[in-house]
C-alpha cells in the first residue's frame, strides 16, 4: 500500500509537470448561464468534466473570487470538493487536485483568481467532475 501511494504522488507530479512545461489540458473559463441546477446561486463557475479515465486530467481557470462546490457523479455523495478562490491566497498559475481513494485530495483548496486547477486520475476506474453539490434527495441528479 505504501508503495502505491509513493506512485500515485509521483505519477501526480509528473503529470503536473508535463502539463506546466506542455500547457496541455481541458483547459475553460466559461462561466456558463447559471441555469445549471446543481449550481450554487452564488457561484459563477461552471463546468462538467465528463469521463476522466485512469490517468486522465481535466482542468479549470477560476476567474472570479467566489467559493465553488463540486463533486463526482459517479461517487457521490461521499466525494466533493471545495475550491475557494480569494486575493488573500498565494498567486500561483496552477495547482492540482489529485482523485484518490474515491476522495478529492485536498478536499478544500484555496486559490488566487486566474488559477488554474488541475484535477489528476490517480485511480484505476473513472471519475468525473460537476460543479454544484450532490442532491440531498437524488431528484436533480440521475447520478447520485
């Protein structure tokens, strides 16, 4: 176990990596409509990530200072995430978010606006990533 998770953290540098020397990346920094209802009122960053499969990344530029909920449809409601974007936090041009153990790593990450986060497939089965929070009732999400 302690080997894996040696492994998980460099594949995860090394994938930050190529994409910091490469600029690769689902890279977005379309608010969307806000008529998403899995969004939070008061949040303006949107997005869906679709299937990361093992090994994958998808990445976001988060513009504006807000707090912006998300979570994984396929393993909610126990894995979300929190991403608060503030002027009071280290300019950085990216930072990741690794998914292991069915859980965002970290779970609350606090970025400077014009970040881009950069979330890792660590796992060997696929993840996806839509801002908002799982339903409580499950009528909103044919996921959940």
């Amino acid at each position: 176990m302690l080997i894996s998770n040696h492994r998980n953290v460099l594949l995860t540098v090394i994938v930050s990596l190529f994409l910091v020397v490469a600029g690769c990346g689902d890279s977005s920094t379309d608010p969307g409509d806000g008529n998403d209802d899995n969004n939070n009122n008061n949040q303006t960053a949107n997005f869906s990530s679709g299937s990361i499969a093992p090994g994958g990344t998808f990445s976001y530029t988060f513009e504006e200072e807000e707090t912006v909920d998300y979570y994984c449809t396929i393993h909610a409601p126990n894995m979300t995430g929190q991403i608060t974007v503030t002027s009071n936090a280290e300019a950085v041009d990216r930072d990741t978010v690794s998914m292991e153990n069915n859980q965002f790593v970290p779970e609350n990450l606090e970025v400077a606006p014009s970040t881009e986060v950069i979330w890792v497939n660590n796992q060997d089965h696929d993840h996806d990533i839509q801002t908002g929070t799982p339903s409580s009732n499950g009528n909103d999400d044919p996921n959940y």
